[in-house]
C-alpha cells in the first residue's frame, strides 16, 4: 500500500490536510501585509485617524471639482445638517452597545453563584489535566499551562509510540512535528503579554485548535486496536487539553470584544458629542463667517474640517467594528472538532493534498 493511500485510509478523508492550517497566513503580499494591518492588527486609533485623513484630502478634492462650494453658505448649511442629522442614530447605537455589555452583567444571586461553580469546575477540569494546581488566573499564562501541558503530552505519545505499529508511530511523528513547533512559537508570544491588548487574541485566532484535536481523534480512531493503555491515556489526555484550550480561546475572546465595545460606546461619545457642537456652530454662523470675507482658503479649510469631524464618529464605527467582526466571523465556526474556518481577503490556508 504507497503512502498516499494509507494516509487517505488513516484520515478518513480525501481532502484531509498534512499540515496543520493558519487561516490567518496568506501570500507575504504587501496587499495582504497591509489588509492584515487594517482589519486585525493595526492601532484603532490609528486607523480611525487614516479613515479621517482620507476624508479630509476627499473634501478638499470635492471642492477643488466644485462639486462642493464654500463661498455658497446655503451648500456648506446643507451638507453640515445632513451630517449633524445622521450623526443622531450613533445614540442609539451607543445604547444598544451598553445594553448589550449590562445584559451581561446582570442576575439573580442564584446566576452569578452558578458561573462561580461553573468557572471552579473549568479550574479544576485544568488542573487535574495539567497537573499544576492552583491554575494560573491570568489569561495568558493560563492559555501558557494549557500549551506547555499538550505539547508535554504530545512528545510523551510519541515516546510511548516509538515501538509501536508503523502505520501509528509515523501519524504519530506527523502530527507532532506539525504541531510541536507551532506550540513553541505559542507558547513564546504568549510570554509577558498583557490581556486587554491584541497580542493575546492574535495568539487565540493563530492557534487551530479545531484542526488539532481532529486530527488526535482521526489518530485515535484508525489505530484504537494497534494503541497500548499508554498511548490510549495520552491520546485522551490531548483530547481533554485541546478541549481546555479551546473553551479558554473562546472564553478570553469573548471578554476581549465586550471590552471593545465598551472601548467603543465611549469613544463614540467623547467624538461625538463636541463635534456634533461644531457642526451645530457650523450651521448657524457660517452665513456671518462668510460676511466677514477672509482669505478663501480659509473658507475652504473650515468646510474640510468641518465634514472630516462630523465623519469622524463614522470614522470611529468602522475602525472598531472592523475588527470585532473579523474576529467574530474568524472564530464563528470553530466548536471543537468543526473546522471551518473563515478567511480574510487574499489568505490561502497552508493545506496541502493528502495524495501529494
């Protein structure tokens, strides 16, 4: 039987990938470079800033085409109101964002004393599967343990395999060399990382746990006659840790985009609110500003400043959910063994034919 057709027999599946996927790994492009940095990486403040910039050289395009006319007070009135006028659903959008953040905050004494019992029981699941009591509160040496203790399991079950059947011992040494380093790598970027920044959610979007624990599973299944008791531990215990992390990810994930939105709801209100007032400035006295005949590029600085500010809430939205999106359709279809992972524009996923 040729090795094409063994691994074919041993995943179950034609289409099984070799080598574990990095939904977020794509060509090296600058497009992609670039795409990441918007998206995902880059600082929101900074990208909001870009978003403004880009409107402002917009308007000052706008009135060089005299498309827009700043000596024409009805036109800069006009346009001002029609701004200030959809600037008034951001109210409603930083109500619904803190009623969406509260809606997790409140309960009955009976509710929060169900999530203590329930966070205890998660500890204690942790601790008896990584031998390390107590277990770290903090996020990132938390995901830390988990890590160091799956990839400690994963190099036993290669010990325990070394004279077991060839078919075992090579899926084995396939799936550890594959996942091995990327652990190291894990576990290194984890270390001195701060929750509340996105250096930990670049770590929780990077690691594939899904197609991790798949793979243990297909392991487990096509050789469970040919696994001694110590192998079919070890194997189990992948299954428990990849479980952990899992949850883990998914728990600090969650946490992190209600911190954002409430980074958001008062970001929008510290913008919003003296901008709306110049805005309002705007529309009652730029008649009488006009009258005083200053230079016209003053006329044309003060109507570019003034729709670059009152698009800076808008500004502000589409930085910040940007982001929260991409993370949430990223890791939407990520639930245990399920891999289906979703992509950024312009990323490949690192998977090759099981037949090659």
């Amino acid at each position: 039987m040729g090795e094409s057709t063994r691994r074919h027999d041993v995943a179950g599946e034609d289409d099984a990938p070799q080598s574990q996927p990095d939904p977020l790994v794509g060509s090296g492009s600058r497009t992609d470079a670039a795409l990441h940095w918007c998206y995902l990486h880059g600082d929101r403040r900074i990208v909001s800033g870009l978003l403004l910039v880009a409107t402002f050289v917009a308007a000052l395009l706008l009135i060089r085409s005299s498309l827009i006319t700043p000596t024409e007070a009805d036109d800069v009135v006009a346009i001002s109101s029609t701004l200030i006028g959809g600037m008034l659903p951001f109210i409603t959008v930083v109500l619904a964002i803190n009623q969406l953040i509260l809606s997790e905050e409140f309960g009955t004494t009976g509710a929060f004393f169900e999530r203590i019992e329930e966070t205890a029981d998660f500890r204690a699941a942790i601790e008896d599967h990584t031998g390390i009591r107590p277990s770290p509160a903090e996020p990132s040496a938390l995901l830390r343990t988990l890590i160091e203790a799956k990839r400690r399991t994963a190099l036993g079950l290669q010990n325990v395999c070394l004279d077991a059947d060839p078919e075992l011992r090579e899926d084995v040494e396939a799936f550890v060399s594959t996942t091995v380093p990327r652990d190291d790598d894990t576990i290194d970027a984890l270390e001195g990382v701060t929750f509340g920044t996105f250096e930990l959610i670049a770590v929780i979007l990077h690691y594939n746990d899904p197609w991790q624990l798949q793979e243990v599973r297909k392991i487990h299944e096509s050789h469970r006659y040919q696994l001694s008791e110590a192998a079919d531990n070890q194997l189990e215990r992948l299954e428990d840790l990849l479980s952990d992390i899992h949850v883990a990810r998914q728990y600090f994930k969650t946490v992190y985009m209600q911190q954002e939105l409430a980074d958001l709801s008062k970001i929008l209100l510290y913008v919003g609110f003296p901008t709306l007032l110049a805005g309002a400035f705007v529309v009652l006295s730029y008649g009488n500003l006009l009258a005083l005949e200053l230079h016209p590029y003053v006329y044309v600085l003060v109507v570019a400043a003034t729709i670059t500010a009152l698009f800076s809430p808008f500004a502000v939205l589409l930085a910040y959910v940007l982001r929260i999106a991409t993370i949430a359709r990223r890791t939407a279809a990520d639930f245990g063994p399920f891999v289906l992972q979703q992509q950024l524009p312009g990323e490949d996923l690192e998977t090759s034919d099981a037949g090659d």
